[in-house]
C-alpha cells in the first residue's frame, strides 16, 4: 500500500480516462490512488492520439466547430 493509505478509491491506468476519473474522485472528496505503468497522461492508448479528442459540450458550441 501506497504511503498515506488507506485509500477510497483506487484508478488502474494514467491516460485521459484514469486521470479524468481520478480527479472527478478526488473532487467528491475522497482518498484516490492513482497506478499506471507508465508516465501518467504520456503513455497508452492517450499518448498516440496527440491531441486528437474534440467535442462539443457547452451552448453554443458545434461538431462542426472541432473540423
């Protein structure tokens, strides 16, 4: 176990889905752990898309907006 143990809530995986998830946790309040193998945000399936998620969320905005 990590220092600082024990942890809530335990995020396999640094991409953009474990780091997104993990800071959702952390903002709910609780204790989060985050474990990946590689650099966290720089390896996986994230670091090949070199920034290549878009997407319309707020009012205003459009699909079309992204292309």
């Amino acid at each position: 176990m990590a220092p600082g143990g024990p942890w809530d809530v335990l995020v396999l995986g640094g991409g953009l889905a474990g780091l997104r998830a993990a800071l959702e946790a952390a903002r709910a309040g609780v204790r989060v752990l985050c474990s990946c193998r590689g650099r966290a945000g720089a390896s996986g399936c994230s670091a090949v898309t070199t920034g290549g998620y878009a997407a319309a969320l707020s009012p205003g905005d459009s699909p079309a907006r992204h292309l």
